[in-house]
C-alpha cells in the first residue's frame, strides 16, 4: 500500500460544513484515511504544503476532447455555423493518431489547471484511440462516443446506421466502463436532438436502463437550435426528451441556456443534470443560462469550458470566474458569491455524475483526487484575513497549480507532468491538425 502524506496545508474541503482546516492529509492507495495534525509516521512519499492550498481537484462536466486539435479554427461563429462550417467537417477527418493527441493535449491542459476529473464527449469514430489517451494520463472521465444518424449537412464521415452507431457504443461500453479501478465510465452521448432520429434516441435511454450509465447530450444551447426541434419533433428539446423517456437523474444536459417555464420543471422533478458553459455561450454569442434560477429550484448544476475551438482552452479558473461575473448585473452582486461557484466546481460536478460520495471533496473516505496551488504572488496577496475561497474563485490562475493528483497518484508535481509527455504531444498535434487540414481545407 502507498503511503502520501501532504503535510501543513491550507485545506479547502468542501464538505458539508465548507471546513478550511490547517494540517496534514494522509492518502493511502487511491483513498484519503486522515486529515489532520498527523505527525511524523511512516509514509512512501511527502509533499511539501507549507504556504500552499490545497482543495479538491475540479470536475469538468461538458469537454471535447476530439476538438482540441481544433483550437484557433472555427473563431467568431454562432453555434450551427461553428459546426457545419468547422467542427463537423474537421471531426469527420480525424484518424486513430489524430484522436489520440487531440485528447493527449487536452488532457495536459486540464491536468496543469487543476482538472480531475471531466466529462468527455468524443466524434463519431476512433473513440477507442481516446480511452487509451485518458487511460495512460491518469484523468478520472466519463466518456463516449458521439451518436449522429441523422441531420442536414452532416458529413459523410458523421452520419451513421443507426444500428451501427449503437453496437459500437456498447462495445465500447462493455471495454471501457468501469475500468482503470473505476476511474474511467461509459456515457452514451447522442450529439444533440437535431443528429439522432427518435429511433436511436429510445434505444439509447433504453441501453441507459439497462447498463445503468449517464447519457450526455447538449441541449437549449442556441435559438436557432430550438427552432428546428421544434419543427422537426414539435416539441422543444428538454420537453421532447422527456416524452421519450430520458429525462432522469442518469441524463446531463449541456448548456441550457434557453429554457421555458415548463423545461425548468421537468428538470427539476426528474432529476436532470445541467452543466453549464460560460466561456462557449459567450463566444459563440448563444447567450447566458440562468444559473442563478436552476440553483434556487434545487437543480444540479455543473461546470464545463466545453471544447477548445469555441473557448479557446480548457481552464476552471476562467470558467469559475465568469460563472460568477456574467450573473451579476442580471442578479446583483451578491449572486454566485464564490463559495457557490467552487461548490458547482467540485462537488457540484460529482453530483453530475453520481460520484458525489467518492470525488468532490477531501473527506476521509474519499478518492485522493488533490490539486494543490501555490498562492503566493503578486497577483493573489494580500493574504491577510481574505477567504481563501474568494482567492481561489477571483484572484487564482491556471498557473498557481503545482501538483495534481488523481485516485492517489500524482499526476503533476512541481508544475512537472508525469503521464504525458508535453514535448511528444505538442509536436504531435502540429502534424495531425495539418494532416486534418489537408483532408477537408477548412
């Protein structure tokens, strides 16, 4: 059994009761066993905290990874343009080794800024390629492979045989889900309303029953979207799922932005979970969800910067920071105070998943998913009698984490990753995003 010992940290746990304790937390295997003055015991290995923060690790509830590649090539669009003009045509050219490095190099982004844990949706082929990338980095992810049998402008490489679609999904299911000491799960993820026929739709909620595993969708995220379920399914898209049968606890729901009266009840008596988007509803002009609304019915609701062609990168501290800021004229400033957002940014994301009893907080018991951040610069001081959550929350950038650790072992230490090899990855991604160019000349 591997013994770690983080010794005299400023501890941030985000239990029930928002404790912020001073000492030493113990990490035996992939579990947190104490948390206190511990002493000096027999440990394999110490990490330094003193002067540092520690909190747990964040949980990204809507990414791309298959887009990273993609950053810097579809700016300034609305949502359907962004799709049909780049994404779609640049998804359907990726290759094995393309999928790979556009995870590899999302995944090392997400571990230098303090992500854990995400959920990830991937294209249509390939998936494979990717679970090796989140198996081999060491992330904690919910995954799987985007579903499209169905739509206008869809290149031929995305559009599916409905069977086809849903057989590959269940293989990869039944390769990948509950792998990796349960650090890696299946979702089955339907790309949206308007790229799956009803037919597909009822077998995915049906295969969700039966396999007991999430479905991830987008949902409400443009007007122009809404427009067409409403002529295509005659009903708007939360009220269309939820007259298929999808519309439970095991459903999450990205992006939200545009819902009705009688949506934001059916999310709320059902259980669905909604993760929110700041950074990509901005940039793609789709508008600002109302966050503030979902948390006073009791909805759950989550953090994601979605994919890196419509934010341009991956970073929680960015996401929280605007979660906060965009509601405040709307609400007035006490609205996302910062506890709120930190609290969407990490138990908030485990209850997303279901993993709200092992992720989401340091607590005895619980998985060893750990960032710790050193926040002792300019741009962070003074120190003296501030919440350390506002200073996480307003003052923190991705580049005060120096250690990140996932189900006990360290990913990242001194700023340093130790699954991914940044100098591989990013000569990498310069081949295959010129690779993909050549395919599709967008």
């Amino acid at each position: 059994m591997l013994k770690t010992l983080i010794q005299n940290a400023e501890i941030i746990t985000m239990n029930k009761s928002d404790d912020i304790v001073y000492g030493d937390i113990l990490v035996e295997d992939d579990r947190i066993t104490a948390i206190g003055t511990l002493g000096d015991i027999p440990v394999d290995k110490i990490i330094d905290a003193r002067r540092k923060t520690v909190l747990p690790g964040f949980v990204q509830t809507h990414i791309h990874l298959c887009q990273t590649l993609f950053r810097g090539r579809a700016d300034d669009l609305e949502l359907l343009d962004w799709l049909k003009l780049r994404i779609w045509p640049l998804e359907a050219a990726h290759d094995s080794d393309s999928i790979y490095y556009s995870a590899m190099l999302g995944i090392g982004e997400l571990i230098q800024s303090g992500t854990t844990t995400i959920v990830d949706m991937e294209t249509v082929h390939h998936t494979d390629h990717a679970f090796q990338a989140i198996e081999q980095s060491g992330i904690r992810a919910v995954s799987g492979k985007v579903m499209m049998d169905y739509g206008d402008d869809v290149p031929s490489g995305l559009l599916e045989n409905t069977s086809d679609s849903l057989d590959e999904s269940v293989q990869l299911l039944e390769k990948w889900h509950n792998r990796a000491n349960g650090r890696i799960q299946y979702a089955f993820c339907p790309r949206f309303v308007v790229s799956c026929t009803e037919d597909l739709l009822v077998q995915v909620r049906d295969l969700s029953n039966q396999y007991h595993v999430h479905v991830h969708t987008h949902a409400s995220e443009n007007r122009g979207e809404i427009a067409l379920v409403e002529a295509q399914r005659g009903m708007r898209n939360v009220v269309y799922l939820n007259h298929l049968g999808l519309a439970n606890e095991r459903l999450i729901l990205a992006h939200c932005i545009w819902l009705d009266d009688e949506e934001k009840e059916i999310i709320r008596t059902r259980g669905v979970k909604v993760t929110h988007c700041p950074g990509s509803n901005l940039k793609l002009a789709s508008g600002i969800a109302e966050i503030p609304q979902l948390l006073d019915a009791h909805c759950h609701v989550g953090l994601g910067a979605d994919g890196a062609p419509c934010n341009n990168n991956l970073d929680m501290f960015q996401e929280m920071r605007l979660c906060a800021l965009i509601q405040k004229p709307i609400y007035g400033p006490t609205a996302m105070n910062a506890r709120t957002v930190l609290r969407m940014a990490t138990m908030g994301g485990a209850e997303i998943i279901g993993q709200e009893d092992t992720i989401g907080s340091i607590e005895v018991g619980k998985k060893a998913d750990i960032i710790m951040l050193d926040l002792n610069d300019f741009h962070v001081y003074p120190s003296f009698d501030v919440d350390p959550i506002s200073r996480v929350v307003y003052s923190a950038t991705r580049s005060d984490v120096v250690m990140t650790m996932v189900d006990g072992k360290v990913l990242m230490e001194d700023r340093r990753l130790h699954t991914v090899d940044k100098d591989i990855v990013l000569r990498e991604a310069n081949d295959a995003i010129a690779r993909l160019q050549k395919r599709v000349n967008v």
